[in-house]
C-alpha cells in the first residue's frame, strides 16, 4: 500500500490496492448517511483512466450508494449526506463551486432499468448534446446520435425507425439506447447501475460486449450482483460489505485468491 | 401443544366446503354492485328526461303574425334611421293597427285589452328590422310578434278556460280575440328567438340567456386564466422544488382543508377582499372569475401534484443523470408526462366553477343586468344564477325558460368534459 501520494487518507481498512497510478476519480474517506444511518463507511478508492471496474457485495452493501456519489445523484435524496472527498481529475466535484451539470455531462449513468424517455429514439440519443449545446447544426445531431448508436452497436437495428419512440424497443434495446444516450454527451465515466440485471442472458451478453468495447475509451464502473458478469468484463474489482469497502483487486485475482475471509466468503457463496 | 400439518385430503376436502361459501359472497358483491349501477342509472335517466320534457318547450313559444304597414313617415320621423329618431316614431301603434284590423276590437276598454295580446318589444322589433333593411319602408310586410307570456301560458293549456274569468289571468274578451286569430291561422308555434338572443328581462316572453353565457364564457375564461399556471406553479414548486419540511407539510395541510371549505366563504372572502378592500365593482365577471379561481385553485393544485407524483422517477433520473437541470428536467419532461392528468383537474375544477352560484351571489352577480357583457368589467351575470333568479319568478312562462337554461348549462358542461377527454387522450403518452 503506497499511502505517502496522499494526505487525506486517515487510515485504510481495505485489503488491496485501493490506489493507481492513472486515477481519474479519487474518492478518499467516503461516508455516506441516510438521515443517521451510515450507509458507505470510510470507504477509499481510485478509479483509473479507461479502467473498468466492477463494484460487487451482497444487497444493502452500499455498492449502489457508493457509485451514485460519483456524479451526486445522491444530491435529489433529500436525507442522503456526503462526506469526505472525491475528486475528478484533482477537483473535488463536492467543493461548493460545482456545478452538478457540467458535473453529470462528463460522468454519465446508466441505470438498473433500462429508462428511456418516452421520446422517439432519435430524440433520446439527441436530448443530451442538445441541451449542452453540442451540435453547431442539425447535420451535426444527427451526425452525433448515429456515432452514438453506432458505438452502442444499436445502429443497425434502429436506423430505418427513428423516429419510432424509445420505449417501443426491446429490454436489451432500450439499454442500449441507455448507453448510447449517456455516450451522445462525450463524458469521461460512465456509471452502470446493474446494467443487465432486468435483461435476458442474450441481451446481457451484448451489453457486456459493448461494455468491454467502450472500456478502451471511457472510464467504467459498474455494479453488478452477477460475479460471473464482473469476471467477464472487469479488469479490476471491490467488494463492499455492509457499507465498507473489504478488498480491491485485479479481478483475477479477487476471485481466485481472495484474502480476506468475508471475500472469500462471499466468492464462494457462504455469504449473499 | 403441536398442531400437525392436514393431510393434503383433509386440506382438498375443507377448501371445498368453503367454495361455495365464498361464491356466494362473490356473486352477492356482484348483484350488490349491479344494483347500485342500475339505481344510479335510473336516476340519471329520470333526470334527464324530466329535465328535457320541461326544457324542451321552454325553446319554443306562440307567435302571431301581422300585415304591418312599414310607413316610413311615422315609424322613422327624422328620416335618418338613429336610434332617437325610430325610438320617438309610431311603430307600435302601427303594430296595435294591425293586430285591430284582424280582431276589430270595440271601445276602448276592448281595445286596452287588444294592445296587451302581443308582447312589449314589438316597437323594438320593427326598428331592428328596418334597420337591417330599410326597403321594407312603404311595403306591407308580414311580421311575426312573440304573445304575452300570459297568452303564451293560455294557449299551452296552463291557464283553462273553464276557470272562472275573475280567477283568471285572461279575461273573456281576450279569449274571444285570440280564438278569432286562431281562426284565421295567424297563432303559429317556433322555436324563440329569444331564448337564446335575449337577455334577463321582466318579461317572461323576452327574456333570454345570452347575457348569462356570455358572463359565464367571461367568468370562466378569468378563472381558468388565474387557477390553472397558479395552481400549476404551486403544485410543481411544491412536488419537486421544495424541501419536504414542517412547513411545507402545514402548506399541504392547508391546501387539502381548502378543497373542502363550502364555496360561499370564498364568496364572502371575495366580497370582502377584492370589493372592499381593492375597492373593484360589484357584478363584473373579473371579480367572479377571481372568486372562482380561489375556490378551483385546491382542487387543481391536488390533482396536478397527484398527476406529477405519477411521473416514474426513472425519467426524473435519466433527465439528471445526462446533465440536465432541474428546471430543464421538470420542464422537458415532467410537466410533459403530467400535463394530462393536470388538465383533467382543471376541466374539473372549471366544470365546478361553472355550476357554483353562492360565492357569485356574494359578490352581486345576482343584479338584474339586461345588457350583455362586452368585456369583463362590464356587469353581468352567469348561468347558474340566472337559473336561480329565474326559478324564483312569479310568471308561469320563467318554469320553462328556467328549465330551457338548465338544458344549455348542462350541455355547456357536457361538451367542456368532452373537451377535457378528447386533450387528454390527445396528450396521454405511453412509458
């Protein structure tokens, strides 16, 4: 553990190297209250530059909480407290100046249920650059939506139906729509929510498919419940427990050698 | 004490035994529910159809049709066709001529008598008339004049010949005329033309609605212009803006206690704030669209809240979740997705409106106003209250007439609901 880059750091419970070299994200002594109720406990983590990886534990671990603190979406629960400090590219996106929406355009988020808006397909890829004002012209949005379905790998299926409304597409589809929707705003992160945990096997496999795709330019953390999934797509992994972070790793080696015991536990489903 | 679990028979045999226990219940319900529908239902129906049987004829009433001599000398003395110059001239005497030349009263106790036959506008009717066609001056024209409301109550059968003349509001003399016009195929029944046209008059045979929908179209058009971006404001401030606190708590409180004060206290309060204390006149559709949009405001703003709580999260955190504001997020999206159920508040909060008489009466909206409103700080009445007045006069001939405006406020609500489903189907999308 090379705890000397860091001076906010108090003390690190976590077994693993919670630190790299090419951090994007810093999160350093997280706590997260609901009301009075800790629900993230401390928790200190790097999330490196086109990194995936994986946040996994059993339900109620605060893995979800935890994630949705990257991008203050824990700002809209009136109860929910943030403390500590977490920084995107050595600013802290808590620091009062901040401003949550050019916050949110550089770290996108695709939810547990695939949520397009009741909008054409067109319009739900186009809502985000045109809001920010990323296009100069319609040529450009258009130009912008279809590099985004095509990143999504959702282009071949939809484009003779645009117009056609989001949430007339399938499961799969629609979260790929999610993708491609976050994608359209160029952010740095992308934030998955347990992406696949509403679709079927097939789907899901996509899903991971374009997840592994996008992992060569974006920043991606993703929550899943599905070990196998994390094994698949992620090249790093923690485990949280009951609102702390317990052991961080090469996902390798997170689930072949797992060294603390409620890890081990957990991999080899006595715990879950 | 260890209870064991049925054997699987035993267990068959006793929801057995029970099934036809709970059938019974269930078609019990049912035929419970049947019931009321068809109670319901009949009562609807009875409404209505006494509602129509009365109204119906209140469209309608007696005319008489005369030879008049359009001699411009007399009826326009001035020559210039102004309202001074017609108002000052003969026509109803020229009418009264007319009518004389048919029944050929005797002396002038008969002749007193004869001038009463045809109703008070007549002088009115001719200077509209050449008004609109100053050829007829020099021609003999057949005209048609609305009977006195009494005649016009005679000759449905509401006042009997067999009565005894001093216990009558038509006397012999008179019977004896209108038979002698009968007669001569000159009584003839149509639909009025002032039923609808006219305004609140004395006369029963004269008056009309038109002033009270105008009032009513006005009062609403104020109401609806006030209550609804209000009440939409209120809701979504306090929905999605504001902070879930005491005092937000006791706002709501106070909203819902609201929707249930009887409509009369905002009639009071309107009398109160907007005549007494702002100092604006009484009877003008602004201070009773004002009135109303106080009383419609709870019910918009629960509804609207109920129909912004019905929006999935999930499209609030999409919104967020790409860089949206909260301002681009209510207005992009959540106030898209609600605006249906919203309309159905307002629509229901307006149809309310329209039906209240008691708030208006406090505010004098209850004046005897025989000009149509032109805007809405002219005086003027509405719809309910005319009805309310109108039920209150003597005159047999009102009963129809009250019945006739029940008919037109009824269908001015149906089509307004109509309206309301066919915007909301119109907007109801799909997620």
């Amino acid at each position: 553990m090379n705890l000397k880059n860091d001076e906010l750091t108090k003390s690190i419970n976590t077994v693993g190297d919670v630190f790299v070299k090419d951090a994007r994200i810093k999160a350093r002594n997280v706590n997260v209250f609901y009301a009075e109720k800790k629900a993230i406990d401390e928790v200190t983590i790097d999330i490196g530059n086109k990194e995936v990886i994986s946040f996994i534990g059993p339900s109620g671990c605060g893995k979800s909480t935890f994630l949705r603190c990257f991008n203050r979406m824990n700002d809209t629960i009136d109860i929910c407290r943030v403390e500590g400090s977490i920084t995107l590219d050595e600013e802290n996106i808590y620091d009062k100046n901040v401003d949550v929406v050019p916050l949110r355009a550089r770290i996108g988020m695709v939810f547990q249920k695939p949520n397009p808006f009741p909008k054409s397909i067109f319009d739900n890829v186009a809502y985000g650059p045109r809001i920010h004002g990323l296009a100069d012209n319609k040529s450009h949005l258009e130009n912008i939506v279809e590099m985004s379905l095509k990143r999504a790998g959702l282009w071949n299926e939809v484009n003779d139906r645009l117009i056609s409304p989001g949430t007339g597409l399938s499961g799969g589809q629609q979260q790929r729509l999610c993708i491609a929707r976050a994608i359209a705003v160029s952010p740095e992160v992308i934030l998955m929510d347990e992406p696949c945990s509403a679709l079927d096997p097939i789907a899901t496999a996509k899903i991971e498919e374009l997840i592994h795709e996008l992992g060569n330019d974006y920043s991606i953390v993703i929550v899943t419940h599905s070990m196998q999934q994390a094994a698949r797509v992620s090249k790093r992994t923690a485990y949280f427990h009951l609102g702390k972070l317990i052991e961080v790793g090469k996902t390798k080696d997170i689930f072949t050698r797992p060294q603390h015991n409620q890890t081990e536990a957990y991999i080899s489903g006595k715990i879950g | 004490m260890s209870k064991k679990f049925l054997n699987p028979a035993d267990a068959t045999a006793i929801v057995k035994k029970s099934i036809k226990k709970r059938r019974a219940k269930d078609s019990r319900l049912k035929l419970y529910g049947r019931f009321a529908v068809g109670l319901a239902s009949c009562f609807l129906i009875f409404l209505f159809y006494t509602i129509f049987e009365k109204g119906t004829p209140g469209f309608f009433q007696y005319y008489v049709t005369l030879d008049v001599n359009f001699d411009k000398e007399r009826i326009d003395p001035k020559g210039d066709l102004s309202d001074n110059s017609l108002f000052s001239g003969d026509a109803s005497k020229i009418v009264n001529e007319a009518l004389f030349i048919l029944i050929e009263p005797k002396g002038r106790k008969e002749k007193k008598e004869a001038k009463k036959i045809i109703s008070s506008g007549k002088d009115v009717r001719i200077a509209k008339m050449v008004k609109q066609n100053p050829n007829l001056f020099g021609t003999v024209t057949k005209v048609k004049f609305a009977l006195d409301d009494d005649i016009d109550s005679f000759l449905r059968g509401y006042i009997k010949r067999e009565t005894p003349e001093n216990e009558r509001r038509v006397n012999d003399n008179v019977i004896k005329f209108i038979d002698k016009l009968n007669a001569e195929g000159r009584i003839s029944y149509n639909f009025s033309d002032y039923i609808l046209s006219g305004s609140a008059s004395g006369n029963p045979e004269m008056a009309g609605i038109k002033g009270a929908f105008v009032g009513s179209i006005l009062t609403l058009f104020v109401c609806l212009l006030i209550a609804f971006p209000l009440g939409v404001a209120t809701a979504i401030y306090l929905e999605e803006i504001a902070k879930k606190n005491k005092i937000t708590e006791f706002i709501e409180v106070n909203i819902n206690n609201l929707a249930a004060v009887p409509s009369v206290v905002f009639g009071i309060m309107g009398l109160a704030i907007f005549i007494g204390i702002f100092g604006m006149p009484r009877s003008i559709p602004l201070v009773g669209g004002m009135v109303l949009a106080l009383m419609t405001l709870p019910t918009i703003i629960i509804s609207s809240r109920a129909a912004i709580r019905a929006v999935p999260p999930s499209v609030r955190d999409a919104a967020l979740g790409i860089g949206a504001s909260k301002l681009q997020t209510i207005f992009h999206h959540v106030i898209p997705l609600a605006m249906p159920g919203m309309l159905t508040g307002t629509i229901i909060g307006m149809a309310q409106a329209l039906g209240e008489t008691a708030p208006l009466l406090m505010i004098g909206m209850v004046a005897f106003i025989v000009d149509v409103p032109n805007s809405v700080v002219d005086p003027g009445t509405v719809l309910p209250v005319q009805i309310f007045m109108w039920a209150d006069f003597a005159e047999r001939m009102f009963v129809q007439k009250t019945s006739a405006a029940i008919i037109v406020l009824l269908t001015f609500l149906i089509s307004m609901n109509a309206f309301a489903i066919y915007l909301r189907k119109k907007l109801e999308r799909r997620w």
